[in-house]
C-alpha cells in the first residue's frame, strides 16, 4: 500500500471538508440581523471624563445631575482655560451591558459639540447624547 498517497489524499479530504464547513457556518450569518445579547433595557451614559495629553491627567468629570442631564440627553463639561478643545480624550461609563458609538478614548476635537450614541443591552433602545465641552472663562 502507498502511505504518502493515502495522507495526501487524506489531508486533502480534510482541508475540503473544514473549508465547506466554514462556509456554512459564515452562510448561517445574517448581518442585518443583530443579535440579542441581553435582555437588559437601560440606556444611559453615567459618568463623562475628559483626558488630558498624558492620557492619565482629568481634566473635566461629570455625573448624571452634575453635567449629565438623561432627560434631555446632552452632556455639558468645562476644563480649564488654556485646554486645546481641538485634541481631548473623552471616556464615559455606561448603563450595564450597553454599548456607544462613536467609540470613546481616542483623540477627539470637542471644538463643536460631539453625538454619541448609547444602545441599550437588547439592542432596542437607542439615545443619542449631545457632548458639549467648553473653556472655563
């Protein structure tokens, strides 16, 4: 019997067979479907931090009530003077299990008010948050 044709052919079955596999597997998804990770409805944004140059520095934080309105859905923070508006790094805390976009954490321009969007863990509830950020006179 010939060993080296019978692997061959065998890694050959294999490899067919993963490949159809997968196929099925990516062909079962339906991207327009989203789908339920929770079953949770919150949908709000808690606590809004402004980071400075050095990644570590605070240089504005906001909770609901103290510059988080949730009826209104805008959040308002003041750094102080001498802040470039123009390159901050904005973070946030959630309700669980929700999700924002756009994402936070990467250098942002706050010279004009920012939107962001938080759905809720069920995927059904969405409140889109107007961040204003301004300099302290």
């Amino acid at each position: 019997m010939n060993w080296k044709f019978f692997k061959e052919n065998q890694m050959k079955r294999i490899i067919i067979l993963s490949i159809s596999a997968l196929f099925v597997i990516l062909s079962a998804c339906d991207e327009k479907e989203e789908m339920l990770v929770t079953d949770r409805t919150d949908c709000y944004m808690s606590r809004f931090q402004i980071r400075g140059t050095d990644n570590y520095t605070i240089l504005a934080d906001v909770t609901i009530g103290k510059g988080i309105d949730t009826v209104a859905l805008t959040v308002n923070a003041v750094v102080k003077h001498g802040i470039d508006l123009a390159r901050l790094k904005p973070n946030c805390s959630l309700a669980p299990e929700c999700s924002l976009t756009p994402a936070m954490g990467v250098w942002t321009d706050f010279t004009n008010p920012i939107q962001y969007t938080v759905v809720s863990g069920n995927k059904q509830i969405r409140k889109t948050y107007t961040v204003t950020v301004t300099v302290e006179p």
